[in-house]
C-alpha cells in the first residue's frame, strides 16, 4: 500500500492529474510523490537529482509500521519551501510506503482550495495551519 499525504505549513495531497494552473510547490508534490505513485525507490531517485538539499527533519511513519528506510530532501519552488518525507517500511506482512510535501511561505488558503479543486473532495483534516488528504493505492 502506498500512501500521498501533505501537510502545507501549511499542506496539500495527492492523486491523479494536475490543473494548468497549479502553485510550483503543488507542481514538485505531482513532480516527486504523485509521477512515482509514491513507489519509494522512484521517489528516492527523484530526490537523489540537483536542486534538493539534506534536512534535519525526518519523515514519521504510521503507527505500528516498522520502517525499513526513509529520505527527506527540501527545495525551493516560486516562493514556497518544499519539504518532501517519504519512507518505506512492514507492518505485519504489508509493505506500506508514503510520500508527504510540506509547504512554507505559500498561501494556505490559495494552495487548499487549489487541493480541494483538484482532488475533488475536502481534506480529511484541517487544524491551524495545516490541512490534509491522503489517498491510498
């Protein structure tokens, strides 16, 4: 099972296809966690590339999940900060992996209704600053 979910220090999420008007932070999510379906090998690859630097910040896995390896790169898109966290790992005999973009500086209102637009539906979650949508494969 694979796992998108987005936190815009805002916070954004994850699926399909992407409006023409999209933010550049929305743009690395689809770019890094969505084009890859969130496979971590893919994901790791893309991370891997020019433009992303090493953080402090490492990704958190869910509850019970026994992580087997884990990446946390962050760039710079228009004015936004982009974080991305993903992670592979077991619970049980499922193998789970996540992909997760959090976005500084960036307009929370402007990039959530661009979310809820895009995904069709309203975050399952909304506290502060911070809204989120997961999406499973």
């Amino acid at each position: 099972m694979r796992l998108f979910s987005t936190s815009v220090a805002a916070a954004i999420a994850a699926c399909l296809a992407l409006p023409a008007a999209a933010s550049p932070g929305f743009d690395v999510f689809r770019k890094v966690c969505v084009d890859t379906h969130g496979d971590f090998p893919a994901v790791k690859t893309v991370l891997s590339g020019s433009g992303w630097s090493p953080t402090d910040v490492q990704p958190t896995t869910m509850e019970g999940v026994t992580p087997t390896e884990g990446i946390a790169r962050m760039t710079k898109a228009g004015e936004s900060q982009v974080a991305i966290y993903a992670w592979t790992g077991v619970k049980g005999a499922i193998k789970l992996s996540a992909c997760t973009a959090r976005l500084s500086r960036a307009d929370l209102a402007g990039v959530s209704a661009e979310a809820r637009s895009w995904l069709g539906f309203a975050p399952e979650a909304t506290t502060g600053g911070k809204s989120t949508w997961r999406y499973g494969e």
